[in-house]
C-alpha cells in the first residue's frame, strides 16, 4: 500500500475546504481531496489525490 499525491498542511481557523479555489469551476476538484481531523492550535491536513493537483492549484490553496 501506499501514497500518490500531495499533503497540504495549514493553519486557519475556518476548514479549509472552504477556501475559494474548492468552489472554482474545475469540475472533480474537491472530489480528490480528503479532510484528516483537525490539530491542536488550528492546524489541518489535505490529502490531495493524483491527477491534476499542478503547482497552479497548490499555490492557489496556501494563498
């Protein structure tokens, strides 16, 4: 078993599923990604799939 994609590690006091770049209008992106239970201090965790995660959107999220 193992692990193709991104890991997105933030800090934000709202989900950030939230941000702007989930409710673009590139179909299936928010399909790809995978909330882990938040952290202490408002830390957060995105697993983000394979597929069409290009620096464009990386950099679009962590804004």
């Amino acid at each position: 078993m193992g692990f193709s994609g991104h890991l997105v590690f933030a800090r934000s006091e709202r989900p950030l599923l939230e941000a702007p770049l989930f409710g673009s209008t590139v179909p299936g992106l928010r399909d790809d990604v995978h909330e882990w239970q938040p952290r202490p201090g408002s830390w957060q965790t995105l697993q983000l799939e394979q597929g069409i995660w290009e620096d464009e959107y990386l950099s679009t999220l962590v804004e």
